[in-house]
C-alpha cells in the first residue's frame, strides 16, 4: 500500500517522494520517535508536581499518600513556545542548507531543466526537506491538544494559533529559500538565516500568546486596531484572521518572486506589475495601523511626526523593491540597443515604448518607481484630508508628501544609473551609494549648517524626512528653492540616464555594424 501511494505522489510531484525516499529511513525515523517520547516525557515530569493528601498521625508526622498533580497550563505553554520554534529555526535550517548544498554540487541547474514546473520542484522541497522535523511536530501535537483542553483553552483559540504558525512558518521558509537564491549564497548562510528565523518566530508567538489572550481577564492590549477592526486582541477570532490575510498576501508575493528566480536567476525578482501588487498590499498594510490615528489626528501636533514614521517605512520598502525589479547590466545593455536600432530603421512596434517602460522587464525601473509612489500618494491623500487642520495645513503637508516622494524617485534613479556601469556586482553598488546618499547629507548638515539661515533649504532638499518637521516653519522661498532643487535633481537624472542607454545602444549598434560592413555598404 504504501509503495501504491508513492507511485502516485510520484506522478503528482517526483521531487517530494525524492525528498522522502532519501530522509525517511529506519534509522532516521526510529530516532525522530525516541526524540519525541523522551521530551513529551520530560516536559510532563516536569511539570507535575506531588501533593500530600493524607498525613500520619504520629507525632514526627509524615506523608502516607500522595497524589501527582500535572500542571496542563504550564505544558500547554512550553509547547506553544517550544514547537513553533523549534519548527521555524529547524524548517529554515534544513531547507537553506539543502538549497546551499544543491548549489555547490551545481544539481540546481538539472532541476531548473526537470520538464516539471518550477512550482511543483518548490513545493517539493517545501514539503519534502523538513519532513522528519514535520513529523516530530506532529507526533507532539497531540499533548498540546490535551494541554489545551484540561487548562481550558478554547479550541478555536487553538486551531486560531495553528493557522498562523503555519502561515508564518511557510513565510519564514519561502523567504529563506529565495534568499538563498537572489542575495546571501554564502556558507554560513543557512545558520544566520536559522537564527533570524527563530528570533523572529519567538517574537511573533510572545506577541500571540501575551496579546492574543483567551481569557479577558488576562488581555493586555486593548487599542490594537487595523482600520475599522478595533481590539484585535480581545476578539481572537478576528485577530487570528487578521494575521493569517496578512501572511497569506504576503506568502503569496513571496512565492511569485521565488517562482520567477528558480526558473530564472538572471532575471527579475518581480516584473514591474507584480512590483505596483506588493507595494500596493503593504501600504494598505501599514495605512491600517495609522488609520483610526490620523481619523482623529491634529495635522501640525500629531500627523507629521507619524508621517516621518511612514516615510522611514516607506524609504524602506522602497529599497527592497528597486533591485527587485531593476534589471542587469547586460540586460538593459541588450534592452538598449535594440531600442536604439528600431529607431534608426523605423520600426513600430504595437507594443509602444512607454508601455515597454510600464510594464516591460527589461526596460529600466524609473517610470515603475515614478508609478509605485504615485500608488503612495492615492493610497495616503485621502486618509491625509482626514485630518483636523485648515488648508493651510493641508498644503504643508501635501508638500512634505511630495518632497519625500521625489527624494524616493532621485533614489531610484541614481541606483538605476549605476546599474549601466560595468562594475562585478552593480547591484551592491547602486544600494550602497543610495544608503550613502540616505545617511552622509543628515551627519555633514548637522556638523556644519546648525545656524546657518539656508540650513531649512538644504535640509529640505537633501535630507530624506526632515520635511516633515521643517516645513511647519519654514519660508514660502526656502520650500520654492527646495522643490525646485529636486525638479533640477530630477531632470538631470533623466537626462544623464537617457544619454546613457542611447550612449549604450548606439555603441552597440556601431559595433554590430562594423562586424556586418555590407549592412551599411550603398546599393549599386
């Protein structure tokens, strides 16, 4: 029977009985069982205790019987801490060392090749890689049901936490996958990756389990609301439901970048729409918690410190998604220079060029960056209006939105620019001249324009955020200059990119020209 139910997952995903064929075995198996039963046993013994209930009647006085007591309160809790841990930690480890391993011995490249999808060979090593620590798991699962039940949780509150360890847990293993592949291939890899991994999952079931209460007289958190949503603690049924979309959509924007980087390395991580989908999801993500905030939210007293907390989140997201979806050197090269010859023969293409740019892969990221922020500014405008305060108001704080917003762009744009330089690892590059742009203007300011009347200007114009608490005092010329200074950033930027995609495929093109004379001899 059991051969029977091999072959047909064998037909459904050849990889996953790989997997299984090469980890479950007598020996392995057999010790994942003795591991099992001796820590159910100690977490038990050590958590009972001995109570006398019938004492001697002599005069020393001594204990005739006794009767065993197990704490199911103090189990359940070690075991909602111990599993997940040990299941994040674990899961992360076995499948980064897995992947490192498939990389060294240069077998990832056959897989790629396999005429199986790319989603089938992934889920394959999902289910596949961690499945002895997956059966350990399990074979506790039922102690915890039965910890559960004799101290009183409520079983919905149960299967509420099983759901989002789960859907953290298939976060934290996708992630580690495709950081394995996109950014840290390195030998050490899958421990850093396993420790950040049990950090985060520590943390993510201290927060459920001390905020997440089933009892109401033990809540701790009463104001944790996501828009209309208010008390997510207190009602763990919406709360539960809360994290488990929230993983979900971010699962699910984590495998269509995993996908697209195991099929091809060479390319992006997302494709220009997919970029416009997750910046999208985690603003409307984050728009949640300042939400029922800004509703009530003076604009000159409260909103702008808040929004200089939402840039920084922002700025952050931002750098994730710029060499995400920022081609390779040679790609944009390649992307050039045939640009640069179907301008120079006439050709018309249906798919027109700013189309190319919108949505195109190999196009550069600029206009997709220029379109995600306007995403930004529709999704936080409206909640802004929101706001107590006069138009006045209204307009200084529009204007810091808009000025933070082209600092992202000139960002981006600067990043995009050295991705044409012929440098080992443009990449590295581009983010670290964007991080020395984020961090030297505020340290060199600081240390010389303390008293300096253009230091508004200057802050304004360079330094990412400070608009946010400049403009409530600064002049109508000191922002005129500001805004000015970044339309001039921004021009020149476009200006030194198009030169060199046009230097780039013009070069190209000679070059092909001069291998082909005839191409360009006159007709007789």
């Amino acid at each position: 029977m059991s051969t029977k139910l091999l072959e047909n997952l064998g037909e459904g995903n050849p990889q996953f009985v790989r997997e299984l064929k090469g980890r479950l075995n007598r020996r392995s198996v057999g010790i994942v069982l003795l591991l099992s039963a001796i820590s159910q046993c100690v977490i038990v013994g050590g958590s009972s205790e001995q109570n006398c209930i019938a004492w001697s009647e002599d005069a020393g006085g001594y204990c005739q019987q006794y009767e065993m007591v197990i704490q199911w309160e103090i189990i359940f809790h070690i075991l909602s801490f111990m599993l997940p841990l040990l299941l994040f930690a674990g899961g992360v480890y076995l499948l980064s060392s897995d992947l490192v391993k498939e990389q060294r011995r240069e077998t990832l490249n056959f897989l790629r090749l396999s005429p199986r999808t790319s989603q089938n060979i992934l889920l394959g090593k999902l289910l596949g890689v961690p499945v002895l620590l997956y059966l350990g798991v399990g074979l506790t699962i039922p102690l915890h049901l039965i910890g559960a039940i004799a101290a009183g949780v409520p079983l919905g509150w149960v299967f509420g936490f099983y759901s989002a360890i789960a859907a953290l847990g298939t976060f934290l293993y996708m992630a580690s996958l495709l950081n394995t592949l996109f950014v840290a291939k390195g030998q050490y890899q899958p421990v850093v990756s396993s420790v950040l991994a049990g950090w985060l999952g520590s943390s993510f079931v201290s927060f459920i389990l001390y905020y997440f209460s089933w009892d109401e007289n033990k809540f701790k958190w009463v104001g944790f609301k996501w828009f209309l949503w208010e008390d997510l603690g207190r009602n763990y049924h919406l709360g539960f439901s809360w994290l488990f979309i929230s993983l979900f959509v971010g699962n699910y924007w984590i495998w269509q970048g995993l996908n697209r980087q195991f099929k091809n390395p060479q390319g992006t991580l997302l494709t220009k729409a997919q970029s416009y989908g997750v910046l999208a999801s985690l603003q409307v993500w984050i728009l949640g918690f300042f939400y029922p905030v800004m509703n009530q939210a003076h604009i000159e007293e409260t909103l702008m410190p808040m929004m200089f907390g939402m840039s920084i989140l922002t700025v952050g997201i931002f750098l994730l998604i710029i060499p995400a979806i920022s081609p390779q050197r040679q790609t944009l090269l390649d992307w050039a220079r045939y640009a640069h010859e179907d301008r120079r023969q006439g050709v018309k293409h249906s798919y027109s060029k700013w189309q190319d740019w919108i949505w195109g892969e190999k196009s550069p990221s600029v206009v997709a960056i220029a379109i995600n922020l306007g995403i930004v500014a529709a999704l936080w405008m409206p909640a802004i209006l929101l706001c107590e305060g006069g138009f006045s108001a209204l307009v200084t704080t529009g204007l810091a939105l808009l000025m933070t917003l082209n600092l992202i762009w000139i960002y981006s744009a600067i990043a995009q620019s050295l991705y044409l330089i012929k440098f080992p690892k443009p990449g590295l590059l581009s983010m670290g001249m964007v991080m020395v742009t984020l961090s030297l203007p505020p340290l060199v300011f600081g240390l010389f324009f303390q008293t300096v009347s253009v230091n508004t200007t200057l802050w304004m114009l360079f330094v990412f955020g400070s608009p946010w608490f400049a403009l409530t005092e600064a002049s109508a010329m000191a922002t005129f200059f500001s805004l000015l200074g970044q339309f001039a950033a921004m021009a020149a930027l476009t200006l030194t990119l198009n030169h060199q995609l046009n230097r780039a495929g013009a070069s190209h093109s000679k070059l092909l020209f001069a291998a082909n004379p005839t191409q360009i001899a006159p007709k007789v």
